[in-house]
C-alpha cells in the first residue's frame, strides 16, 4: 500500500497556511500543520515528502533550518522557506543551510502547483526505491 505524500508546514499566517492546505488537498496530499517549536520533532516522527517553513515565525526559520538538516531523520528532507522579505543576504543564507527553494509572501498560485510537483516526485521516487530494494 502506497503512502500518502505529505507535507509539513510551519508558518504563523492562519489564512495562508489553510490557503496552502486546502489546495495541497487537492492534489491528494497531507498537510501536517504546526509550530516552529515542534517543527523538528513533527518532521522526525512523520517523515514529510516536504517542509515548507516561514523564516520569521517567533523563532528563527533559519535556525530551524539548520536544526532539519542537521538531525539525521530530517537532513534529507527538501525545505522550501517562505518570507515577505525579498532581500538577497537572507535568501543566500537559507540556500547555504539547505534550502531547496526561497518563495516570497504572498506567494503566485503556482507555487501550490509547484509544491505538488515536488512532492509527488518525492513520493513516486520513494514508492519506487522501496520496491527495488525489496
């Protein structure tokens, strides 16, 4: 049995966030919502296809950053990081801590699509790698 693709969202805008999950849902995939405090844990426990993660949400979204790809159930995990702020430094930041990707609020509505995209990738890699190695 094939496993849902999911993914983890850690942003403190309710109305994007439910704007996000709703249309992931379209797509057929799960949307794990929570706090920048629990983010590493959730993202430990549930394995998300993908994160996508607000760089000022109370705490640092680049520490959190640094946190997921440092811990070994969660380094391999794409990361996309939101933020208002265009600027340059910060983006350069989130890319050399391991960001897939640096979308600026608020977002085109491709960007769900593109979200999709990836995660359903993820997931058919990984459906079909656990069938190779079994």
């Amino acid at each position: 049995m094939q496993r849902t693709p999911t993914i983890l969202v850690s942003d403190d805008e309710p109305m994007l966030v439910n704007a996000l999950k709703r249309e992931a849902r379209r797509f057929g995939i799960d949307v794990l919502i929570d706090t920048a405090s629990n983010v590493v844990a959730l993202a430990a426990e549930h394995h998300p296809d993908l994160i996508v993660l607000d760089v000022h949400q109370g705490t640092d979204g680049r520490d959190l950053l640094a946190d997921l790809k440092r811990h070994p159930d969660t380094k391999d995990v794409p990361v996309i990081m939101l933020s208002a702020n265009e600027d340059q430094f910060l983006r350069h930041t989130c890319f050399e801590l391991g960001a897939m990707d640096y979308e600026v609020k608020p977002f085109d509505p491709s960007f769900v699509r593109k979200v999709a995209r990836l995660v359903l990738d993820e997931s058919a890699q990984a459906a079909a790698d656990a069938v190779t190695l079994h």
